[in-house]
C-alpha cells in the first residue's frame, strides 16, 4: 500500500517523465494493483490499455484506482455530466482523490464560479501542497474574486515557468494603475507616429497567444487577459491616434 500512494502522488504531480514506465514495470512484477496501471495509462491518455485492464478488474471491489480511472475515460469520451458526477461521488468517499478534485475545479471555474474553485484548490493543496499547476489554478480563481494580491502571493510560491511568469504580468493587468500605462502607452505610441502594420503585428501576437494558451492551458485567464491586453492597446492607439489627428 505504501509503494501504490507514493506511486499515485507520483502520478498527480507528473514531475517523472519516467512514471509510467517504472510503474509498468512495478506492476508486471506483481508489487502494484492493475487499477493503478490502469488509471497509470489513463493519465497519459494510453486509452485502449487503460481500458483493457479496467474491464478485467473485479468490479464488486472497486477502489480509488477504479473510480478515477473511469471519470477520465468519461471525460475522454466527452462525457462530462456522467463524469462531473462520478467525480463528486469519489470525493464523497475518498477526499484525497487529486484528479476528482482537480477535475472540479476547473469545471467551477468554466463555469464561472471560482469561489468554488477555490474551494476545490485549497483542499487538493493539503493532500499535495507542492503541486504548482493547481497552486496557479487557485491564483486564477482568486483573480476571478478580484483577490489579486492573494492571487500574486500564490503566483510567487510556484517554481518558475512561462505560464508562472504570464500570471505574474497578467493578473495585475486589470488594475487601475496598469491600464492607465497601458492608455498612456498607447497615446505616446499613436503620437511617435506608430505605423498601423506595428499595430497589427503586436496585436496579431497577441491573438496568437491567445490562441496557443487556449490550446496549451485548462484555465481562462491568460487567453482573456490577453484578449483584454489586445483590446486594450487597440482603443489606446486610435484615441491617441484622433487626439494627436485633431492637434
């Protein structure tokens, strides 16, 4: 039993590019369950055997295992009603269960209710409390709250990466102080006689972002603030643009 929870917390980080293959090999030695195998192929979206082994378990005993391994097949197959309830009764049964809880709380910030979120977030961080992507996702649905310190001081506690250093600059971005920088910017841009092709091509890297974060992350809060950015430095310009125009 000791081997398998280190195994699965090994499996809700993903630090381990070699996880599954150390638990492939584990499992053929006998020492694991085959539902950890099992849910093991379902994390890397290995469905087929994921699958094979789930239908050839005991189903009169399910456990943790079983239960997580069957939402993310659900949620392969796009079921997400059947899988939203399945995932609130294993967190009914088993509060540690990181990918249940996980899976709720990206569906309550989908679903614009990032109080719930939340929620979901600070309890998935007493079971791990190092895991950063749920750390961000925490920040995000406390930006949502308009919590924006609170969110920045979680920010600060993750190890750094793109998608940690994009919340350090985007969730400040809707602040009073940063948009007056952003307007002013755009003013002095239009009054340097900012070429409207300049214009396009920084605002054409902006939806290309938006476009790779929606495709890349499971939140929304970098593709709408660099919506809101792009947005943003649009009206900025054109202002200027006229006040400069009119002078």
């Amino acid at each position: 039993m000791e081997m398998e929870r280190n195994l699965y917390q090994t499996l809700v980080y993903h630090e381990n590019a070699d996880v599954l293959s150390n638990i492939e090999v584990v499992g053929a030695q006998g020492k694991i369950s085959r539902s950890l195998l099992s849910l093991a192929y379902a994390t890397f979206g290995k469905i087929d055997q994921s699958e094979r082994i789930l239908n050839s378990l005991d189903k009169s005993t399910e456990n943790l295992f079983e239960l997580e391994t069957k939402m993310l097949l659900l949620l392969y197959r796009r079921k997400r009603i059947e899988a939203m309830t399945l995932a609130m009764d294993i967190l009914n049964k088993y509060p540690m269960a990181a990918f249940a809880r996980y899976f709720l709380a990206i569906d309550a910030i989908r679903k614009k209710r990032p109080e719930e979120s939340a929620n979901h977030c600070k309890i998935f961080l007493e079971y791990y409390p190092k895991h950063d992507n749920v750390t961000l996702q925490l920040a995000e649905a406390l930006a949502y709250m308009r919590r924006y310190q609170q969110s920045l001081e979680y920010v600060k506690q993750c190890k750094p990466s793109l998608k940690q250093r994009l919340y350090l600059i985007l969730i400040p971005s809707v602040l009073p102080k940063y948009r007056f920088i952003l307007v002013l910017a755009g003013i002095l841009a239009a009054a340097l006689g900012l070429p409207m092709f300049v214009l396009t091509s920084i605002l054409l890297m902006l939806f290309l972002g938006i476009v790779i974060s929606v495709l890349k992350y499971k939140g929304t809060l970098i593709p709408t603030r660099l919506f809101y950015l792009a947005i943003m430095i649009t009206i900025s310009w054109w202002f200027g643009h006229c006040v400069w125009a009119l002078m």
